[in-house]
C-alpha cells in the first residue's frame, strides 16, 4: 500500500524518525511539485471515469481551443 501524507514541515523530520523506526515501513520524501502533480492526475483520471460513466459531459478539443 502507498500512501501520500500532508505534514507540516517542522515535523517532518519527527514523522520520518517515527515511521523509519519500522521495519515493514519504507519512506521516500517528495517534493511538492510532484505532490501536486499526483493529485491533479488523480483529478484527471477522476474527471475521465465520471465521463465515461456519463456523469459529466466531456467537450471537445475544438471547443476547448476556442475557449483560449
């Protein structure tokens, strides 16, 4: 399992002793632009899902160019 947690950073160091104590547990610190750019993907393929499901109507490319 993967998890993305959202810690202040005066206790970042703390959080990563706490977790690097276990043995089952392995930590990898990212920044948050790559932060931010997992959770706008989530976004996406959640906007995706809700269109093919036919909960959100999706626009064309067109009409998206024409919007700039």
């Amino acid at each position: 399992m993967k998890l993305i947690l959202e810690i202040k950073d005066d206790k970042g160091p703390f959080i990563m002793d706490l977790l690097g104590g276990f043995s089952f547990v392995k930590t990898t610190p990212i920044s948050s632009n790559k932060a931010q750019v997992l959770k706008d993907l989530k976004l996406a393929v959640n906007n995706l899902n809700s269109v093919k499901k036919g909960k959100i109507k999706a626009i064309s490319a067109k009409d998206l160019y024409n919007e700039l």
